[in-house]
C-alpha cells in the first residue's frame, strides 16, 4: 500500500492514528516554553493545535454529513459545550477560590473576559499581559472559531469545491489583513499574535487540509509527501529554516508570513505523521504513554502556568533538570485529575448512543 492509500485508510479509523502523539508534541512546546526554555517555540505549538482543531472539526463534519446528508448544529454545539467548558470553568472558579482564599490579587480584567471567552482581545489590546489566566487568550480564539465555522460549513457543505475556494480566499484575506496592520498601520505585535481576525486562518488552515484529503485532491503531492518514512523530516527542517531565515530577513516575519506559510507546513506534517504511523519512525506517536499525554493535553494546557512557576521557586536551589522533571510530574498529576474527575464523565455524555460519532473531537488548547 502507498503513503497516500494508507493516509486516506487511516483517516477512515474511528481513531485517526498519530493524532494524540501531535498533540503530546504541541502540549510540550508550550510547557517547556513557559518553564524558561526560550528557545523552544512555544507559540508554535498553540499554533499546531490551531490547524488540528481546525482540521479534526471539519473532518467530523464531513462525516457526519456523509452520513447522515445534514449537519446537526445543535449537537455540534452540544459535543463542544460538554467538551471545552467542564474543565474549563472548574479550573476558572479553582484559580480564582484559591486567590481569594490566599488573599492574593486576582487578575480581574482577564478573569472576566476569559469567564466569557474574549480573553484574546483582553490581551490584544492590552499588550498581552503575563498572568494566570493570560494563557486562556488561545481558548477564547478556538471557542469563536466553533460558533462561526459549523454555521458556514453548513451553507456550502454541498460543493467541497466552493468550501475549498472559500477558504483559500479568507486565508488570502487574513494574510492581507495583518500585512496591513502590521507595515501600514504599525499595530502592535500582541495584537496580530491575540485576535481571531488575525489568527482565524490557521485554523482554517486545517479545515482546508481535511476538505482537500476529502476530496482527494493534490493526489501526486500527497503521494510524493507521503511515501517515506524521513519525509515528515523534511517538512520538519523546511519549518526550521522558514522560520530562522523569515526572523533574520523579513520585519516582523511571524506576525505577517509566518502565520500564513508556517501552518501549512504543519499541515502536511499532519497528513504525514498519519499516513506513516505505521513506520518504524513514526510508530512511536501511537504507544500509550505518548497517547495519554495527548489525551489529556487540555487539561495539561490549563494547568501548566498554574504548577510550573510554584515548583521553580520551590526548587529554585536545585539544578534546572531536577526543577523541569518535578515540574512536569505535577502538571500530569494534575492535569490526569482533571480528566478524571472533570473531563472523563462529561465526555461519557457526550458519546452517548443518541448522538453521532465520526471521530474523537478534538482536544482544545
């Protein structure tokens, strides 16, 4: 079998392979970020999981309307409310009972405007400022992606050809728009990084992959980017010296091209990965450990500015390794109790019989 017939057979699992090793690899680029590693491109892995949710939404809708020839967006809203807001608003009134408890100033601004999913532009207009609740801002830019997108994927789900052009031409106009803002208007980096306007087409990113890979469209690009096993590697390097190259010779690079071509990197790399999860290379994606981190990735998202700061000055006279690894040990603990305790029951809900399963929904960071 080629790398392109495994990828459109591994797409038809209920349990698309590889995917929880991605979102493993995203949660980590943001914690290890966060922890102090500068270097590690933390605001690229809130970007990978920008086009995987983007793509895993738009590929349970077009199964379901495969299947059932509509779109339910009643269940689709219901799905995603018992998804996203359990865990969320626990770890919401958790954060802000123990400030009070402890007498310790709460965030109020960005408390309120992530309560309501508007934290982005919290940030944006305010320079993205560092607290506990600062991180929510990536949420807020899923969250208004799902009441918008299902609404327009129904309108044109009929024609994938006119979906695909619809999506190319917002992607060009998102592009468009942050040059703009950024070389004309001269609108401040944590605005473009912050706002759905000027982060709405990574998601749309992989709602194009899933649309494309439906139609099976780009067949020889596919099989030519799926056939070996090292290709993936490829994609992994061209990512690299795109993104070192762009922040040596293009002003404000990430804010303007970076956005734009850097996604679909990450979306081939995804078609990739899933393609050659079978690959001794690639195989490692689907073992449990690396699964379960995916799993709960969510809830290592929320978590994670919340246990990495105490465990560093707790340990602050310890070697930076002995920090890193109590640090992570923590987060897990905690982030596996949410999904235990919070997440898991409600996700029970949200399986029931009554209501359609094409593919696991996506974690959302």
């Amino acid at each position: 079998m080629t790398g392109r017939e495994e990828l459109y057979t591994n797409l038809q699992k209920p349990q698309i392979p590889a995917l929880d090793g991605v979102r493993m690899i995203a949660v980590f680029l943001v914690i290890f970020y966060h922890f102090g590693f500068a270097a590690v491109p933390g605001a690229r892995g809130v970007m990978m999981f920008f086009v995987l949710s983007g793509f895993l939404i738009t590929w349970l809708l077009l199964k379901e309307h495969e299947k059932t020839g509509t779109i339910s967006l009643k269940g689709f809203y219901r799905r995603r409310t018992l998804r996203i807001f359990p865990a969320f608003y626990a770890f919401w009134l958790g954060i802000v009972a123990l400030r009070l408890a402890t007498s310790t100033a709460v965030p109020w601004g960005q408390a309120w405007s992530s309560f309501f999913y508007v934290s982005n532009y919290y940030s944006a207009l305010n320079h993205h400022p560092e607290n506990i609740f600062s991180h929510t801002w990536s949420l807020a830019v899923e969250e208004q992606f799902y009441l918008l997108w299902p609404v327009l994927f129904l309108a044109c789900r009929q024609n994938l050809r006119l979906m695909t052009s619809l999506l190319i031409g917002i992607m060009v106009c998102g592009t468009i728009h942050r040059t703009l803002l950024a070389y004309v208007f001269g609108v401040d980096q944590s605005y473009v990084y912050s706002a759905f306007d000027t982060r709405i087409d990574q998601l749309l990113t992989g709602c194009l992959l899933a649309v494309v890979l439906k139609r099976r469209a780009l067949p020889r690009f596919w099989q030519a980017a799926c056939g070996h096993q090292a290709a993936p590697l490829v994609t992994i390097l061209a990512f690299i010296v795109l993104m070192v190259a762009g922040r040596a010779f293009v002003p404000r690079y990430r804010d303007v091209l970076g956005f734009t071509l850097e996604p679909l990197l990450i979306a081939v790399f995804l078609a990739q990965v899933v393609a050659l999860s079978k690959t001794r290379a690639w195989s490692w994606l689907n073992i449990a450990p690396v699964r379960f981190l995916g799993r709960i990735s969510y809830s290592l998202y929320l978590y994670q500015q919340l246990t990495l700061y105490p465990v560093k000055r707790v340990l602050q006279d310890y070697p930076t390794a002995v920090q890193l690894l109590v640090a992570l040990a923590v987060t897990i603990i905690v982030a596996s109790l949410s999904y235990y305790v919070i997440e898991r029951p409600f996700l029970q809900w949200k399986h029931r019989p009554s209501v359609p399963r094409a593919i696991p929904e996506p974690a959302l960071v």
